[in-house]
C-alpha cells in the first residue's frame, strides 16, 4: 500500500518539476520523512497526503487515487454516499439548462464529454454522422469532426484552435492520456481542413456562426462558462456552454423551434449514465 503512495507522489512531484528539497520546505515536512514515505518506509497520515496533494496541484482524480493508496476513502465515500452528494447539483444543472430553453445548453466534463443538454440542444447534433452520437458524446470531437458540427453549421474546425490549445496544456498539466488523445484528434482534424478559414463571425468579443435547423439558418453566439469549484471527482471542471441568438430573427426562430417541437422520443441527446 505504501510503496503505491510513494509511486504516486513521486510521479507528480517529478511531474511539477519539483525536488524532494523544494516539496519539503513548501509543505513544512522534513526531507527524511518525504523519502520515507516516496520509498514505502512510512504510512503517511491522511492529513499529510492531503497536505502534499495541494503542494503539487493535484488534479481531483488523482488526490483520490492517491488516498486509496494510502488506504483512505476518498473524501466522497461509497457509491451510495457519492450518489446522494451529487443529487442537489443533478437537480442544479436541470433547473439552470431548463432555463435556457429555447436556446441551446450544454453541460460537459473535463474532457468536453457531454453531461447533460436541454431540449434545444438538439440543433447542435441534428444532421450529424450518427457514429459520432455513441455515448459519452464527446463535443470537442462532435465540433472539429467534419461530419459533426462543421456539416450542419458555417463553423469550421479550425474555430476550435484555441479550444485545442488550452486542452492540450491541461492534459499535460494533468498527466491525462485520454484528453490527450482527445486533443491529437482534433488536431488531426484541424490540419485535415487547414485550408479552411475560421467562419466565427462576430464584433470580436463574442463569437458567432450560423446553425442550419428545419425551419431555417439561425446565428448563435456561443458562451462558456466554468461551473464553480465542485469536490467531487465526478462534477470537478464542469462546464457550460450556451448558445444564444445573436439577432432578434434567430430568437424568433428559437422560439417556433421550440413550439414545434417533435415529442419526447427526439429529446435524445445521449448523456453519461448518472
């Protein structure tokens, strides 16, 4: 159990680029004990892993992995516990994209896998290659695919670079193989259509594109906005992205959209199971 720790602890200090020296002194712990416990010939406490997870910036994932080393639950507990944590923001995340009805909403995880949509979120998926809508539905593949969102909208992939980018930081940042496949994907995409331009349109502060939909091209600016600072593994960096009509046209569309509206069966954005 100990030797796990001390595996974990090293990775991510080596990680941040920090010696054995420099996490010492930043955490108030002597160097011997730090080598100790790296080498699996102490047990750390729960408090001082805790402790040494905030030194190095530990993405929430791994804090947990690394108290289960340790032989410490994670700070969410059993599956039965964590179910019931994450009820009231379920609830949360329903009433806020209720909200934005008739305009589309979205609420995706840290790797742009979709969490949840509102019934309006529909448009963004209507007319794309159906193999791309296998939960999770993942948006950042969804908006750079050429049979994705680039089919039904003036949006091309390169309108995703500086998505890519800032994803490409934090899956190193993190350590994380699977966002970074994610993102070597999306690149792949982007140089496949390099000699598209952008086609975000806009004043240059909000950016717009126009969606096809069955009644009609509608222009939506679109907004993303980080969903506070959850503790659970399972709602850390969520975020939300709104599509809003960027004229008064497109809300009267939105709007007729929304009234004619084909029945529940068509409300089937895939999501992640809860």
């Amino acid at each position: 159990m100990g030797a796990g720790v001390g595996e974990v602890l090293r990775f991510w200090r080596q990680r941040r680029g920090m010696s054995q020296l420099k996490l010492a002194t930043a955490t108030g712990v002597s160097t011997k004990h730090l080598s100790f416990v790296e080498n699996g010939r102490a047990r750390p406490s729960r408090q001082l892993l805790v402790h040494l997870a905030d030194a190095l910036e530990m993405p929430l994932r791994e804090r947990d992995r690394l108290l289960l080393a340790g032989g410490y639950a994670p700070p969410q507990g059993g599956t039965g516990s964590r179910d019931r944590a994450m009820r009231p923001l379920r609830q949360a995340l329903d009433t806020l994209l209720a909200a934005h009805d008739p305009h589309p909403a979205i609420v995706v995880d840290a790797r742009w896998d979709l969490v949840v949509a509102n019934a309006a979120a529909e448009l963004l998926w209507d007319g794309v290659d159906p193999g791309l809508l296998t939960s999770p539905v993942n948006i950042l593949r969804l908006s750079t695919h050429p049979q994705g969102l680039p089919r039904i909208s003036t949006a091309t992939p390169a309108c995703s670079r500086s998505l890519i980018t800032r994803l490409r930081r934090k899956a190193d940042e993190d350590a994380d193989d699977t966002l970074l496949d994610l993102v070597l994907e999306a690149e792949g995409h982007l140089a496949d259509a390099s000699g598209q331009p952008p086609r975000w349109t806009g004043d240059g502060v909000m950016a717009s594109f126009e969606l096809k939909t069955r009644l009609g091209m509608v222009s939506l600016h679109t907004v993303i906005a980080t969903l506070g600072a959850p503790l659970d593994v399972g709602a850390s960096d969520l975020a939300l992205e709104t599509f809003l009509p960027a004229n008064e046209d497109s809300a009267a569309l939105l709007r007729e959209l929304a009234v004619t509206r084909p029945g529940p069966q068509h409300d089937s954005a895939p999501t992640r199971p809860e």
